[in-house]
C-alpha cells in the first residue's frame, strides 16, 4: 500500500471537514480525499449567509465557514489530496483513488468515513417538461449557483424559477443581484417549500411573485429558451388549460430533486435505506459495513451546513475510536421505525445500553400543532409538541434508552 491511516476522509465538504477534525481531536492519523482542487465542496459557491449561527455563533458565508474548519483542520496536521477521486473502497478499507499527479494508488484505512455528499437528478427537468431536448438557458440550481457564483458567469436577461425551496429563493435573489428580472417563481405544491423567512428576504423585498400550485405546462424556443407556458393546477394536479398564461424568459431555473451521491455505497454494497436512498447507520454513523461509516447528504440530504457539521463529528469521533480499537458496535440492536406523519428517521438503528442517542427526523408535508410521539410498544418514551413542522426542516429528539428494550415508533398526531 502507498498510504496508511487510521481515518480516511472520502470528501471535504462541509461534512468531510467537520468528521476530520473530530477524528484529529482523538490523535488518529487522517486523511481528506477530495476530489476538487480545494476543500470546502458546495460550501465555495454559496456565498450568502446564515451558515455558522449555531455552530460558530456567527453569520458566516459558505466559504468563511469552510475556512473556519480549514484553518482549525491544518493545526491538526490533517494530511489532504485535492483532485483526488475515489473509484472504489473496499469492505476491508482499502481504497483506490485516482490523481492527475500522483495516478492511480490505494490507501489503507483502519476506519472510513464517505462524506461524498449529494447529486440532482437531472432526468427529472426532462421528465417534468415532457421533453427529451432542451434549448439552452435551462439550469439546475445547483448548476446555475456554481455558474454564478464560482465560474462569474451572467446566465440571462429574463428568468423564471421552477421550485420554491430555500436554494431557489436564494438565487431568485442573487439573479436579481445580476442584473436579471426575476418573472416569477412557481411551485407546483398548495404552498412553498422554503422558510417564510427567506420567502420575505428573498422574493418579498425585491417584489418577485411567488405562484403556487402552479406547473410549467411547456416552453418556446427550440435553440435559445424564448419563454415558458405556466398554469395553475386542479384537484386532481392537471393543468387548467383555460387559465394557461406566456411568461417570457430566457434563462428557467429548475429545482431538482437532491439524492445522496450513494455510487460507493452501492459497490460496497450497503444496507440502504428506501427513502433517504442513503446508507442505514446506527447512532455513531456507522454502516452495515464494520468500520465504515457515513454522514453528511451522503447519508441524507440536509438542510442547514450547521447541522451537517455537528453529524459528521459523532462519524469522524467514532470512526477514530474505531481504529484505536477503542469503539465496537453492540450486538443488541433498537431499530427505529419512522410511523405516521413522518416520512423518515436517521439512525435507522441504534445500539444497546443506557444511553441517550438523537434521532432526526422530517415530515412528511407541512402540520401544525402536532405532537410528536415515540413509542417503544404501547408506551410513550419521548414526546414534543411542536406549533408548526415543516418538511424542508429536519428535526431532532434526543432519546432516553435507559430500560428500552423494544423497537422505537416515531408518529405524529394531533396536539391538544
């Protein structure tokens, strides 16, 4: 082998940063394997802020939050591989990673950790305007963030944005910051999906309309995007033909679904979970795969920077034990099961033993006074009430497990 490590860091984002510097703080030898020339992943084209208020009590941007753990992860001699690609690791930890410079070679790893992040399902835009080609000005968000904002690119003159979750507020935005005339936003759901606070920062103050329960029905232009058709839905989520309006555009911002970048997890074959299409984990992070581990939006998608941070320190801590033979699974296992109103649960396991472990959790749609319930049996262990729950907000309960022997239900119902 050419290298040998205690950790080995598969990305170094926001996640990957965060679990090194926890696995350093433990005195194990780690490695960052980043594929781009730099660290900092995503976090480099986000340049507006909130990131940073809970875990450095501070209004940061994405790279100054990135630079926060950089700065902190060099006095901790991390060694770090930019314009690194990981092809492939091995259940025994032995990973292939290829580099312009140095080619091809392998690390061997007493722990992982795959903080590869996430993906946009680009078929979807296809799928979604029911065509097989499309005239140039049609971008992902993420596609039309890094144009802006890390390649200095104006992408148009006119633009519309299909997709009402916080990444789209926010370029609708930064277009406006551009020079561009936002038309409008539309969201094919009864109502948006992003915060009300970006919602008020983001299209209220710069007088952009936000229509929902609206669908892009087609487009005009066959080379260059002239303008897109749009038009409110049904009952039954079909277009009112009759109400159909012309907006014209030359640049559509589409908000595509995010998913787990899982292409490693499937090589190594992992217990995968149906909804988060991201790796099963138990509370320390850990796979199906002993001494693999997994966090970040590699697990699965995330919301907020911060809370990617705080999960990849318990992956980069446990993974360091890990490899100091310090930390092993227990073989009584607690599976937690996501019931009623909630649409999914991270750990899907959790270990044995009087403890507390945190789980989080996301709703399936928008509710309003519900109580959230956790049930081992018949009984109660953890409840919260909570005034309004939103789907793009993940949340957190943390757990007493002292006595539990059974499996944990999670379910919502109305609150009193």
């Amino acid at each position: 082998m050419n290298y040998e490590y205690d950790v080995a860091i598969v990305g170094g984002g926001a996640a990957g940063l965060a679990a090194a510097l926890a696995a350093a703080d433990q005195g194990a030898k780690t490695l960052i394997l980043e594929k781009n020339a730099s660290l900092g992943g995503v976090l480099n084209q986000c340049i507006h802020n909130g990131f940073g208020l809970r875990y450095f009590k501070e209004d940061l941007t994405g790279p100054e939050y990135a630079a926060r753990f950089i700065e902190q992860i060099e006095k901790k001699s991390v060694d770090i591989i930019t314009q690194a690609t990981v092809s492939n690791v091995s259940k025994d930890k032995i990973l292939t990673v290829i580099n312009p410079v140095k080619g091809e070679f392998q690390v061997k790893a007493k722990a992982v950790v795959l903080c590869a992040g996430c993906k946009e399902k680009l078929d979807d835009l296809e799928k979604s305007l029911g065509q097989s080609s499309l005239p140039q000005g049609i971008y992902t968000l993420m596609q039309a963030q890094r144009l802006i904002n890390a390649e200095y690119k104006k992408l148009g003159q006119k633009a519309v944005i299909f997709g009402s979750d916080n990444l789209a507020l926010i370029l609708a935005r930064q277009m406006t910051y551009e020079g561009a005339l936002v038309q409008c936003v539309c969201e094919k759901e009864p109502c948006a999906k992003g915060l009300k606070s970006n919602i008020a920062r983001c299209l209220d103050d710069y007088g952009i309309p936000l229509y929902v329960n609206t669908a892009i029905t087609k487009l005009r232009g066959k080379d260059k995007l002239e303008g897109v058709y749009i038009a409110p839905l049904d009952g039954k989520k079909r277009p009112v033909a009759a109400q159909e309006k012309f907006v014209e555009c030359d640049t559509l911002l589409f908000s595509s679904q995010f998913v787990p970048d899982s292409d490693l997890a499937v090589k190594l074959k992992l217990k995968m979970d149906r909804i988060t299409l991201g790796p099963v984990v138990d509370e320390t992070k850990q796979t199906s795969v002993e001494g693999i581990f997994a966090t970040g939006s590699f697990l699965h998608i995330h919301d907020l920077a911060d809370d990617v941070s705080f999960e990849a320190q318990t992956a980069g801590k446990y993974a360091a034990l890990y490899a100091q033979g310090q930390y092993r699974a227990d073989d009584k296992k607690i599976r937690v099961i996501a019931g009623g109103g909630i649409i999914y649960a991270v750990p899907q396991i959790i270990n044995g033993g009087d403890k507390k472990a945190v789980v989080c959790f996301r709703t399936e749609q928008r509710h309003r006074n519900k109580r959230f319930n956790v049930f081992c049996g018949e009984d109660i262990i953890f409840a919260k009430r909570y005034p309004v729950l939103l789907p793009c907000r993940l949340e957190q309960a943390e757990i007493n497990l002292k006595g539990i022997e059974g499996d944990l239900v999670l379910s919502l119902e109305e609150s009193e």
